[in-house]
C-alpha cells in the first residue's frame, strides 16, 4: 500500500515549484544578482536532479535518468559560472512534470517494505523512505531560492 504522506508531500513540493515557475520569462530565469551564479533555471533544474538521484533511483530502483549534460549543469558539484549552452526553462520544466508523474506511480506501488530498505553507506545511510524525504525537502529549499530570484529580479533598479 502507498504511503499517501509521500504522495501528498510529492503533490504539494512539485506542484509548488512548478506554480514558482509560471510565467518566467528567459531573462528572469538566467538572472542572477550580482556576485551569485545561480538562477531560477538552476533551481529548478537543481530540483529535478536532485529528486531523480535521491527519491526516483530509489523508488524504482532504476539508474537517475535525464538528458546528457544535465548532471554537469545542475548537481550538487556543477559550477553554473562555467556553464556555456543551458537548455530553455520550458524543456525543464515538461522534465519536471514527466518526472513528478513518474515518481507518483512508483509511490503507488511501494510498500513497507521496500520503503523501509535502507540505501548508502555509513551511519549516512537513509532508508528509501528517508532519501525520498530528503529529495523532495532539498526542492521545497530551491523553492525559496526560485522565489527570491524572482523578488529581486522585479525590484531591480537597472534593467539588463
């Protein structure tokens, strides 16, 4: 049986991120202010791989799946200063919501059991469950960076 607060919690942090994302233009979501270098495109690219590796993978049990480069351009370790070619808000966002459907069926089909298998290394280790938790609790953090960027893009006293 499901664990309908991981299907709520999903519902809620994606569908939230997903409503931060509405109406974004290209210049907002490659803003950033001046000595940072994440943008709302960051974020919420941030957010799908960081669900894909901590709540995906092992809720299904298959390998984080998303397109070549997106690793290197969004995970934890990327360098967004670095980056030269960032594919458009609206490809990750449709990633977002076939992500989020994804990860809804393999919620409906996890029992206990496999919720409660513990993954990783080390005291570190995390049950499926827990990773899930973590996953999802890392995007609603994105969230508030999405939702700042945004503030502070509307309230600039210069335009670029």
């Amino acid at each position: 049986m499901a664990d309908e607060s991981l299907v709520l919690l999903l519902t809620e942090v994606r569908g939230k991120t997903l409503r931060l994302l509405e109406g974004v233009d290209a210049r907002q979501a490659h803003f950033a202010p001046l000595g940072l270098q994440n943008t709302i495109l960051w974020h919420a690219g941030h957010a799908l791989v960081v669900v894909e590796h901590l709540a995906v993978a092992p809720a299904t049990g298959a390998a984080p799946s998303y397109p070549a480069g997106w690793f290197d351009m969004f995970s934890w370790a990327s360098r967004p200063g670095t980056v030269k070619s960032w594919p458009p808000l609206a490809e990750v966002v449709a990633a977002l919501i076939g992500q989020q459907e994804r990860l809804l069926s393999a919620l409906r089909g996890l029992g206990e059991d496999r919720l409660s298998v513990r993954i990783g290394d080390g005291p570190e280790g995390r049950t499926v469950r827990g990773s899930i938790l973590h996953g999802l609790h890392d995007e609603a953090n994105h969230q508030g960076e999405i939702w700042l960027l945004r503030k502070l893009y509307d309230r600039r006293s210069y335009r670029e």
